[in-house]
C-alpha cells in the first residue's frame, strides 16, 4: 500500500493551515497570546472536523472554558486535561497507508493538541514567571502521571504466553514484556529513588543506547546496580559502581544471551563522541528494533542482514525513513510495526528543538511524505500500553483484524493450525437473512444449533458454556442475528492453537468477522 495522505479527507481543512515545506515547522517561542491563539484555532478546526463524535464534546467543551477564561494561562492545565479526556475515549491507533479510519484520525488530532501546552518557552527570559509556574505545574502532572502508570503495568496481570506488551515511558524509553522476560531501555526517571528501585526490582534487563540525559538517569542505573540486575551500557556512565551486572557493550554481531534475552548490539554513534548502540532484543521469539539517536548509517543498515524485526522503534527525526528502508528489506521480508518516538522531549530541548506530534505526521522527511511506502504505524503517548498478540505483521488491507485488546494478523504463508475463512461475494451472501445461515455447512466443524447457538467441534471447552467467542471489528458481540449479513466483508473461525491468543475467552474457539 502507497500512503496517499497522513490525514482523511474529513481533516483536509485542519491539513491546509499546515505548511507544506518542512522547515517551516520548527516551533519558534511564542508569548501566551500567540501560543493560546493558535490552540484555539486548531482546536476549533478539530472539533468541526469530528462533528458527532466525543471527541467534539471534549474539544467544544474546552473552548467554551477558555472563552470565558480570566486567567491568561489556565488554557495550559484545561488542555492537558482535554487531552487527558481524549486519551481515554481514543487511546492508541494504528495507522494504515490508504485506510479511512476516524478513530486514527482522531488521535493524531489529539497527539497534536497535546503539542501546544508542552511548547511553552519555559526557558525564554522573556517568559512571565507565572507561565513558567503554570507549565512547570501541567507537565509534572503529565509526566508523574505516565510514571504511575509505568508502574502500575509492571506489577499488573503478566501477559499471556505468546503475547508482548510495549509500555512508552518517556521520550525513546519502553518497557518491552512478555509472560517470562522484561526489557526496559533508555528510561529516564524523575521520580523518587525508591520507585527507580520498584522499576528495577520488576524488570529483568536494562538497555541503554547512548549516554544522554533524556534517555536515562543516574537513579535508574543505580537502581539497576543495587538489584544487581544486568545493564548493557555502550560507555561507562556509572564509573563509581564497579559491582556485578554493568556490561560495557559496543558490539555483538552474533547474538548474547542475557538470561534468555538475545541481542545483537551494532556500534553506531550520534555524533563523532557520542556512541550510540543499535540494538536488535529477541524477547520469546519477539524481534525488536531501537535505534536510539544513532547517525551511523553504516552500522544501522546491518539490521538489513538479519531476520526481520516485528517492531520497529524510531526516532521520526532522525532519519526514519531510511530506517523502515534497511528494516523492512531484512531477512524474510515481513512489514513490521513501526512505533515512532522522540517527540517532546521536556528534558534538555528548548522550544526550538523540542520535536513535537506536528512536525512527526507532517513533514516529509518524518511521517509525511505522500510518496514513501510506510508501513502501519502506532499512535501512541507516554503513559499507554499497547498488547501485541499476533508476529509476522503483514498488512494488506483486506487482511488486518483488530482484536479487543491487541491487534494483528498471520501471514497465511506461515499458518500451520487451523483457521477457516470465508469472503463472501455479494451474490452469494444476499440470499441469507442472517450471519448463522450462512456460516453453518460452509466451515468444516462448525456446527450451528435450532436455537441459534454455535459449536465448534474439535474444541475440549474448560467452560460451562460451549459458545466461542465473537469479534466484530475488534469488539466482542454474543449475537450474530444483529449483523446485516451484506456489510461482512470476511469471516474467519479460529480453533485449537490458532484460538490460543485469546486465552479463556478462546477456549470454545473464535469467530473474528470484519465488516466492509
């Protein structure tokens, strides 16, 4: 798929007020009445391009606050709490080349917003001191907040076998875990000394990729250290520790294994004194790609001689495009994920240089270039996890199912168990009055009874009811009746290991339908 356009046509107005030459994007300081000015006017372009939506409500709702507002900057703590509100109605997106999806659509509107209040010149000398005080207020919220949440994920429910969820903890910092293992890497931490140690005590590896401020601190590394839990650092930036776990690691051709983590270590560089490890984690069976700020082209294109990655984490502003290049032309040819970062980086970077969700969806040498083939990608802020559930991403169209708390398809090339699927063609399905009908007979062990119930035989049920599970574009529904059988575009029945991703909700089987 070729992307024709970052935004839907139902965003083309917001679209026209953004430049379209990419130097025009770097954010400038703005004093409170320019910068206040401009979210209004793009929040009032958001809410007229979502008309009937909750995001309309939410958005409406803070103009109509600010409009009457007394307190010249209030409008920075309403919008993160708009924000905030959104987030939780439209949380994180994949996005499609040529796919009309209004909730992807959204959330690109919604990261944008966010781009605003975090573009105060907190740094400017000519910056009133209550501004600074009002924004220094707003981003520790939202930053305190991703940390809680951080946590919060990590001591929560383990993931289930087969399954991996990616954590986005701050700037290029994720926590990537799976039912046995857990990988954090380049974190930085401003919370308390005690809650680095929390973080540390649940995890199993920290990664670094180069020694800058923004991609770790120095309690996270000592927190590390006293857990005496292994760290992969390209340079000594702990030299008072001499202890056990620190490894001083530049490169590893050939995989090491960490406690039955494997990677490959590539000795890039951000700059001629700045090492810079690109790293290729092999977390159960789960290929991820991070390249921290790495410049070295090099190093980076010998990600290209391995097997491909599931997950590609890049930096938008460092050459991503070039990146999916090398990424996507690896061993066994599979598109991968990518999960672009770098964006508002609060830490060591002024306005001017704080890379923000606008410059990423539009300019052309990031995600905004109408003729470079990208493939799907994740819309995603601090504080959000997100659950793989299925590898060997490969994304036709036709094909992608989204599943309720994860998303993902198999590659029918590679499918060794059982999955059915029916397309059907609009002159054949029109003469079904409903969805049962029609599967019954068409799917070999699927059985559907007199009183509208459905089993699938083969299936050994830990349940006290037989029924298998039903997904209708990703959400679980338990009556077919309620499905016009002409808006189904395909039906798929999963069973025995195929069924598996879905844990018990699957144990009678799964029927994943996707309407057109």
């Amino acid at each position: 798929m070729r992307l024709t356009g970052i935004l839907s046509t139902a965003f083309a107005a917001v679209l026209l007020l953004i430049p379209s030459e990419a130097s025009a994007f770097d954010w400038k300081p703005q004093s409170n009445e320019e910068l206040k000015g401009d979210m209004m006017e793009y929040a009032r372009h958001f809410a007229d391009s979502c008309k009937g939506e909750k995001a309309e409500r939410i958005v409406r709702k803070l103009l109509k606050k600010q409009a009457k507002a007394k307190e010249p900057y209030s409008w920075i703590a309403d919008t993160h709490k708009a924000v905030s509100d959104l987030k939780k109605e439209y949380g994180p997106e994949i996005a499609i080349a040529g796919t009309d999806n209004k909730r992807a659509d959204i959330r690109r509107y919604t990261l944008q917003l966010l781009d605003y209040p975090l573009h105060v010149d907190d740094r400017g000398a000519d910056t009133p001191k209550e501004m600074k005080d009002a924004y220094e207020a707003a981003k520790q919220t939202y930053l305190a907040g991703a940390r809680k949440s951080a946590l919060q994920w990590l001591y929560g429910p383990k993931p289930e076998p087969g399954t991996l969820e990616v954590f986005k903890i701050y700037n290029m910092g994720f926590g990537f875990r799976t039912s046995e293992h857990t990988v954090l890497i380049d974190v930085r931490w401003d919370g308390t000394p005690q809650e680095a140690e929390i973080l540390a005590g649940g995890s199993d590896l920290f990664l670094l990729t180069h020694p800058h401020v923004d991609h770790y601190s120095k309690s996270i590394l000592e927190a590390f250290a006293k857990k005496d839990k292994p760290m992969i650092l390209p340079s000594d930036v702990l030299p008072e520790y001499t202890g056990g776990g620190k490894h001083i690691v530049n490169e590893a051709a050939d995989a090491v294994d960490f406690g039955g983590v494997k990677l490959n270590i590539f000795p890039g560089n951000q700059g001629k004194n700045v090492p810079n490890n690109v790293y290729i984690i092999e977390i159960d069976g789960w290929r991820i790609l991070h390249q921290g700020d790495n410049a070295d082209l090099e190093q980076q294109a010998r990600v290209s001689e391995y097997p491909a990655c599931d997950i590609v984490v890049g930096s938008t502003w460092n050459g991503v495009q070039t990146l999916l290049e090398m990424a996507m032309s690896a061993e066994g040819g599979c598109t991968p994920v990518l999960i672009p970062a770098h964006e508002n980086e609060l830490t060591q970077h002024g306005v001017d240089h704080r890379e923000s969700y606008r410059e990423m969806f539009n300019r052309r040498d990031r995600l905004g270039n109408p003729d470079f083939d990208y493939p799907p990608y994740l819309l995603m802020d601090i504080g959000e996890c997100v659950k793989f559930s299925v590898r060997n991403f490969e994304f036709p169209e036709a094909d992608i199912q989204y599943v309720g708390d994860g998303y993902g398809r198999i590659r029918r090339d590679q499918c060794t168990y059982s999955i059915s699927r029916l397309v059907p063609k609009n002159t054949e399905i029109m003469t079904y009055s409903n969805i049962y009908d029609y599967i019954n007979g068409r799917v070999p062990g699927v059985i559907v009874k007199p009183d509208g119930s459905i089993l699938i035989r083969g299936i050994s049920s830990v349940n006290s009811s037989t029924d298998p599970l039903i997904l209708v574009d990703g959400v679980e529904i338990r009556d077919l009746s309620i499905i016009n059988p002409m808006d189904v575009e395909s039906i798929d029945v999963l069973k025995d290991a195929s069924a598996s991703i879905y844990g018990v909700r699957g144990a009678n089987g799964v029927i994943i339908i996707k309407l057109k």
